[in-house]
C-alpha cells in the first residue's frame, strides 16, 4: 500500500521557486562588471562619436564629463558614476549600444583591411613597373610624371635605408584614389535622402 505522506515533507515544493528565479550574485557581478567595461569603452571614443549613441541624456553627460577629467583620481571616480549610470539602462538600450559599439569594430576592421590593400598596392608598384600602367588604366587623371619620379624615389629610399618620404607619399595618393568613389556613393545617398525628406 503507498506511502500517503511520502513526498510531503512539511512544505510545498513551487515554495523556493521564487527565490530561484532571481539571478545569482555572481549572475549580478558579472553584469556590473559588463556595464561598467561597456561605459569604458564609450568614454575611450572620441566625443562626437558619444554624441551619436543613442541612450539617455543623463548617461551621455556622465560619459562626455569623464572624457574631460584629466586628474587621475577625479577620473576614476567619474568611471565609477559612469558604470553607476549604465546600471539603469533597461536591457533594449544596453543593447542597442552594444550594437553601435560593434558596428564600429566592424568599420575600424574593414578600414584595416583596406589599408592593408593600399599597402600592397604600393608594394607591388615598386617591385613590379606594370603595377603603374595598371593603376594608370584604372585612374587616368593620375600624374605619371609625378609617380613615376616617387616610385624611383621611394626605391632609391629603401636601397639607401632612407626614411621613406616618397614610399609614404604613394600611399597617400593611393588613399585618395581610393577614397573618390565612396566620397562618391556618400553624396549621392545624401541627395537621395534629401529628394526623399523633401518628397515627405
């Protein structure tokens, strides 16, 4: 015959549920110690930048009000508000900032990348002379007189162990060229925008 009491040990079970549900202090450190690094990184952007995060105004002030405490002591101190600040955040706006700070990582990435394909170009342009008429295909308006007298230049600089004045000059007019058609594209978005806000 079963047990009536087994089971019943004086308290019913859903009692400690409730306890349960609430995050552990480790769950709750560990939260702190995110939103206090995700405020750091914020102050160590520049200030326009902050400007353009989207969270409360009360949050951006304590974060632009660190940026300009140069004292050490006064600065950590500002830090600690900071992560005070970011405490109030509800869940959608630390997101949302998280999603701004990621989207430039991807930027600062893709601008690495980038450079390092100017870097290549530059270097094949002095190990290989077809590396010019190819960018001279690609970009007529160059000076050829001009690239042609810097690559020389910039070889002369690497044989001789010279600081690399001409080498850093390619690279700038690479940078440029490359910088066209996107300056491009951006003005052509803007205007897009501005038919679009003035159609409204």
């Amino acid at each position: 015959m079963p047990n009536p009491n087994r089971g019943s040990c004086g308290y019913q079970s859903n009692e400690f549920e409730q306890e349960y549900e609430r995050p552990s202090k480790s769950q709750l450190k560990r939260e702190m110690t995110a939103l206090q690094k995700l405020g750091e990184e914020l102050v160590e952007q520049p200030r326009d930048r902050v400007k353009r995060v989207p969270m409360p105004e009360d949050v951006r002030d304590a974060i632009l009000e660190c940026q300009q405490i140069k004292n050490h002591e006064g600065r950590r101190r500002q830090m600690q508000y900071v992560g005070k600040k970011m405490r109030t955040l509800d869940e959608e706006e630390v997101a949302l900032i998280q999603k701004t700070i990621d989207s430039w990582k991807g930027a600062s990435k893709a601008e690495t990348a980038a450079m390092h394909a100017l870097e290549r170009r530059r270097d094949k342009l002095l190990a290989d002379d077809n590396a010019l008429t190819e960018l001279l295909a690609e970009h007529p308006e160059l000076d050829v007189q001009q690239l042609r007298t810097l690559i020389r230049n910039a070889r002369k600089e690497q044989a001789e162990n010279k600081a690399p004045k001409a080498y850093r000059e390619i690279f700038q007019i690479l940078k440029q060229i490359s910088k066209k058609p996107a300056d491009a594209q951006d003005d052509a978005d803007e205007d897009d925008a501005e038919d679009e806000a003035f159609d409204e």
